[in-house]
C-alpha cells in the first residue's frame, strides 16, 4: 500500500515527554513529505499551539485542533471545517461542570476562557512564557459566563473539564455523554473534553481526506489517547504508540515505538520510506 497522508496526534505521539519534537521525527517527516505524502498534525490542543508547532516541522500542514472542531490549512490561512458549541450547549455544559464543582475552559481557535488559572490555563500561561509574540494563546478570566457565550457564541469550540477528583470526572463525564447531544473524549487521565456530536479526530481525518482526494486506506493515524482513538480506528494503517493506553493498542493495526523513543519517526520508516510503501 502506498500511503498518501500521515495524521500524528502531538502530545503523547510527536511531541516527546519534555515537549519538543526530535530531530530525528522532523527529518523523517521531512522526507516522507518531499516523496509528496501529506503531514497533518491532529490535537486536542487549540489552534494556536497546535500551529506553533506544526510549524517546527518546515512542512506545509493542515492542522486538526481542539480535537477535530477545527481544521485549517496554516499555511494558506484556509479554515477547513469548523464546528463551534454555540450558546445553548455552552450553558448546558456550564451546568454539568458547576454541579460537580469542576473548573470550565472553554476554547475558541486562540483563546482560553477560564474563571481561574489553573489546569490547561495554568499549562499554557507557562508556555506562553517562551512563545514569540503572535504565537502565544489569549488567556481571558470570566466573571460572566453568558456574557461570553453570548459574544463568542460562533467561536467557542469545546469545553474542558479537569479535577483532580476523578470521581467527579467520571461522574460528569458519563452525565454529559448520557446527555447525548455531545461527543465527549478525555486526553488525559484527570480530564475531559467536550464538543458538538459527531466531532471527532477521526472525523476530521475523514473530511481531509475526502478534501484531498485520498482513501482512508491510504492513511496512517498515530496517536495514544483515548481522543485519538476515532482516527486510528477510521484509518487504512491505525497506529498506537508504545506509551498509549492498553485498550488503545488492544484497538490498533500497528503498535510502535514510545514518544520518547520516535515512535512516529519509526512508523514512518517501515511503512512509507521501507518496504511498507510498496
């Protein structure tokens, strides 16, 4: 099988423990990239951040943010799909996360909104620190939820939930899925994350490919968390990384190596520039 286009999920998967990308995953990219396949990064991470370090990469690549509400081309400045919460779901998540006493992020493409720095805000004010300007993400304190819904009601992607008490977590996680109008995912074991139905990462690869004329046989997707299981699950070639959950890998067509050993580098080679491209 000759493979046209490769989706790789950034932490866990790209990105190494210490939040960078190797050398050896970027020159291995950028030979499969100049045999003409297609890189796409694919995160839960926004838009922002995700774009900062696809741009690490020195390839041109569509970027999947906020876990596939979000889809642009950066380097044409091209939105591709975009799917937001809108106000009504954004107050029905309000209402889940506060009866569980759980702190609500709340995502646009560039901004944070958040009632306390703490968590995914407190994560990204730290990156922020080390960002050039222009690349940083917006951080806003909320003192008036509606306000915000209101103003941002066509921006507002997903929401976040993180405690510390994972009872709480699992509790308001299964309350919110039962709720059925949501697509809910965690990408961290404290956490989870919430968008509109049928938005997924896995989605997303499928709306891409249908952009670029590619067969999801086509397509490897390489990811080790449970938001990334729609896109293994979807692709031609599903790849789980060493480091991925067990009921990710139990799940996947290929286990390789760890983040911290590049995995995707060792993907790469075996199935697009070895023999597996055939």
């Amino acid at each position: 099988m000759r493979y046209k286009l490769i989706c790789m999920d950034m932490d866990g998967t790209l990105l190494n423990d210490d939040k960078n990308i190797s050398e050896i995953n970027k020159a291995v990219i950028k030979k499969a990239y100049n045999m003409g396949v297609k890189i796409v990064v694919s995160t839960g991470r926004i838009f922002t951040s995700a774009e900062h370090f696809a741009s690490l990469l020195d390839v041109k690549t569509p970027v999947i943010s906020s876990n596939g509400a979000f889809i642009r081309e950066k380097d044409r400045d091209k939105v591709v799909f975009k799917n937001v919460l809108g106000y009504d779901k954004c107050i029905d998540v309000l209402k889940v996360l506060k009866k569980y006493d759980i702190y609500p992020h709340y995502y646009t493409a560039d901004t944070i909104f958040t009632e306390k720095i703490i968590y995914s805000s407190h994560f990204y004010t730290l990156a922020n620190k080390v960002l050039p300007e222009g690349k940083k993400v917006n951080i806003v304190i909320v003192k008036d939820w509606e306000d915000i819904f209101n103003k941002y009601k066509y921006e507002i992607l997903k929401c976040v939930g993180t405690d510390d008490d994972l009872s709480k977590v699992t509790a308001a996680k299964k309350e919110l899925i039962d709720m059925g109008c949501f697509e809910v995912v965690s990408s961290y074991y404290n956490n989870f994350e919430v968008m509109c139905k049928g938005v997924s990462k896995g989605k997303a690869v499928q709306t891409l490919g249908e952009y670029y004329n590619i067969n999801r046989e086509e397509i490897i997707c390489i990811g080790d968390s449970e938001n990334d299981l729609s896109m293994i699950k979807y692709a031609g070639l599903g790849v789980a990384m060493g480091n991925a959950d067990e009921f990710i890998k139990r799940q996947a067509d290929y286990i390789t190596d760890s983040n911290n050993n590049n995995g995707v580098a060792k993907v790469i080679e075996k199935f697009v520039l070895g023999n597996g491209n055939d």
